[in-house]
C-alpha cells in the first residue's frame, strides 16, 4: 500500500469560497444601508483569510485579537482594524497603536486610550457599548453610558466617539429583534441630544441579528454589524434559527483527518463505566457488532466532537479522546481502510480551536 507523504490532519481554507460569503452577505447588508466589518477571530485571524475581507471592501476588519490584528499588518492587510472586544488597560498603547477604532465600556480604559492615542499622535475612534440584555459587555445605565460619551466628547480630545454599538444573543441568548434593536437606537438619539451632534454609527451586534436584514424590519438608523460565522460557516442561521443559507457555502474550512484503524467492534462498552478522559459520564446504546474507523485527531485539536460534520454521506461521528476520533462507518456509501482520508466541515465553535491547534496544518487553496 502506497504511503501518503502529505502531513495529516490539515485544515483546507477556500479563499475564493470565502469572498463568495462575504460579498453575498455584504450585499444584502448593503440593501438595507448596513455596512459590513468582518470578524476574523472564528478562524484566528490567518492573514491569507484576512486579506480577502480587505479585498471585499469591508468597512472594518474585526478581531477580539491585537496579535491577529498584528499578524495580518504583517503579511500587508492594512485594514482598517476593529478591536471588538473591551481593552484590556494593559493593552492601551497596543490597542491604539494597530486598531483605528474599538468597543468601550469603561471610563478608565477611555482615559487610558486617550492618553495612549496622545503619545503616538494619533485620533482613536470609540463605540460605546450599551448592554440591552444579554449582559456581556456594556453599559447597563444609560446614565453613565450619556455621561461616558461626554466624557469622550468634552474631555478626551485625542479620542473620537463614532457611535454606540451593541452585543446580543452571545452569553445571555438574547434575540435582536426589531424592538430590541431600537433600544440602540435610542440610546444613540439620547446621546445626540447630550452632545448635540449625530453620531456616525450604529452597531447592530452580530451574525445573530441578520435575520433583521432577511426579514427586512432592521430599524433604519442601524447601519453596521459586526459578522464571522454567518460569512465563514453559514451554519447557525440555519440550523438554529430556520433561515435558508442555502446561497452561502458552508466547506470555506474543511478538516482532513487520516484513518489509522478499521475494525468490527461492539456499539456497547464491556465492563463497569465510570467517566470518559475529560471527566464525563456518558450514555451508550447497544446497537450490535458494527463497522467503525479510528481517526488520528481528537477533542485536543477541535473540542466538540458533535460539532464536526462528516462529508462522506452515511458516517457518523461517535465520540473523541484527546486524541482519537471514534466514527461509525457501517453505512458508509464508500469503503474506508487504513490511510484514508476523512473530511468534515465545522461550525463556528470547532472551527475556532481546530485553527488554533498546533497539529493541524493549515492549506491556502
């Protein structure tokens, strides 16, 4: 038998399927008046990625990352740079330094931007975060988020208050809908009159409230979000929310893992259970005596093992170890044997840590 010399498991990246998704969901957005930043961090920001967001005339590159905001500078990505998670005060200078604008929620952290903006000479654009809910980042009183955006107003002239933006449906599930989304609204329009002057943007939130744009009832002053997964998986709209991402292609990343064992083996584990290697019990059902194959990767190098998606029709992903993949192949439309090669498309969650894992090697196609 031949040996296959191509290191094993890699990750494939389709740039042009990946442009394909951005401009789909841009010029939908772009109906509707909604400006595009694209999010990065989904895929650890991997410059030949980054640079095809650029190329699609994205209003901002997005990332909660300084070091992927750096490594795409490097490879020639000249953005302009979104920091969207809170910065850290330690990262201030940072911060201003490689992102044009960022997300806020902290007076300390303005002043720190502030002061850090003043050393490199430069003008630093801010979005205040109102928190409608979700209770991740953000202001929760309006009246500290009004006396916030005077403060940047009236007092830190090396910063620039751009807008207000929003985070929902990431930690506490809360759905953007339309009323929802007007909240933003009205806090952009108290801040308005607190300033007297119109604020530039407002930011919608994330891959989660464009089924505003689909539907058609995103409030009409909101006019950026904030988009990774819908752009680099397309998966969540539809599998979670029922929308028809058929348009989208959902293989940009594709996982290649090799095959290192075949045999016949019960369904049903033989002899007393306790906990699996990351400390679960789980549940087995006997099924009988049935073809399985053994995959060299594992639970190290993409976490969830029922959030990998087998591309060959009739497999079925069992469970994982650190580092073996258990699928059953009984019903496999193709014959698997030793040195073969698996594929598997991701969804966001895999996705982030299978391009963050050390083994896996990655190829630009």
């Amino acid at each position: 038998m031949p040996i296959n010399r191509e290191p094993y498991p890699k990750l494939t990246a389709d740039l042009k399927k990946l442009r394909d998704n951005i401009d789909r969901i841009k010029s939908r957005c772009a109906e509707r008046g909604v400006a595009l930043t694209g999010v990065i961090k989904g895929f650890t920001g991997i410059p030949a990625c980054v640079k095809v967001f650029e190329d699609a005339g994205c209003q901002y590159i997005g990332t909660s990352r300084l070091e992927q905001i750096r490594g795409a500078i490097e490879y020639g990505v000249k953005g302009p740079f979104m920091l969207i998670r809170v910065p850290m005060l330690s990262e201030a200078y940072e911060a201003v330094r490689l992102a044009d604008i960022s997300l806020n929620s902290e007076p300390a952290v303005l002043r720190a931007l502030n002061g850090a903006a003043g050393k490199l000479g430069k003008t630093h654009k801010v979005i205040l975060m109102a928190d409608l809910g979700d209770l991740r980042e953000g202001f929760w009183s309006k009246g500290e988020l009004l006396a916030a955006a005077r403060l940047v107003e009236r007092e830190l002239g090396n910063l620039y208050l751009a807008g207000v933006g929003t985070n929902l449906g990431c930690y506490g599930s809360i759905f953007p809908t339309a009323d929802k989304l007007n909240e933003l609204v009205d806090c952009a329009e108290m801040i308005e009159a607190g300033i007297g002057r119109r604020l530039d943007i407002l930011s919608g939130g994330a891959s989660t409230s464009l089924p505003r744009i689909f539907d058609g009832d995103m409030p009409e002053r909101i006019n950026q979000l904030r988009v990774g997964e819908a752009v680099v998986n397309a998966r969540d709209l539809q599998e979670l929310f029922g929308y028809d991402m058929s348009f989208m292609h959902r293989d940009v990343f594709v996982l290649h893992a090799e095959v290192v064992e075949v045999k016949d083996k019960p369904t049903y584990p033989d002899g007393e259970i306790m906990f699996d290697a990351f400390g679960m019990k789980r549940e087995y059902v006997d099924r009988g005596v049935r073809r399985r194959a053994l995959l060299a990767l594992g639970r190290a190098d993409y976490a969830f093992h029922d959030m990998i998606f087998p591309m060959d029709e009739g497999v079925e992903v069992l469970g994982a170890s650190s580092d073996h993949t258990i699928v059953d192949i009984e019903d496999a439309r193709r014959e698997f044997k030793v040195g073969d090669i698996m594929k598997f498309t991701l969804c966001y969650a895999s996705a982030v840590f299978a391009t963050n894992s050390p083994n896996i090697k990655l190829s630009v196609i």
